[in-house]
C-alpha cells in the first residue's frame, strides 16, 4: 500500500473516532421535553410541539437520558 493511500484512509478513521464519542457526549447532555402526565410516553424537542397540546400533567425540560429512564420514546412529530 503507497503511504499516500494509507493516509487516506487512516484520516477518516481517525476523525470518526475523535467525533463518535463527541457526539454521544452531546445527547447525554440534551434536553428534551416531557409532560408530566400520568399516561404521557413521549419526550419533545421542544415546548413548542403540537404533540404537547393535550398535556395535562404540567411541562417540565430534563435532560435525554432522564427521559429515557422515564421510559418516554421520541416524539413522531418533532423527531
């Protein structure tokens, strides 16, 4: 292999694992949305949704992974 071809190569491998991380990094610290109500099951990107507008629970901004705990799946709407 000429080593101006294993550069090539090798660059993008390396740039891919520098942002990977980086960008899981990112969705830990996020937040997301949520109703507060006791059948809500979706988190929202923001409160502006029109999935948020038969919320009755109460709005509250908590991080992705908390909803994810919460057991709450993407909003089709605003995902």
């Amino acid at each position: 292999m000429k080593p101006k071809t294993f550069r090539n190569s090798l660059f993008p491998f390396l740039l891919s694992i520098m942002i990977i991380p980086l960008l899981a990094a990112d969705t830990k610290t996020q937040n997301v949305v949520v109703c507060m109500g006791k059948n809500a099951k979706v988190y929202h990107a923001s409160s502006n949704c029109s999935g948020l507008r038969n919320c009755r629970g109460g709005v509250k901004t908590v991080t992705l992974k908390e909803a994810q705990d919460m057991v709450r799946r993407a909003c089709k709407i605003c995902y």
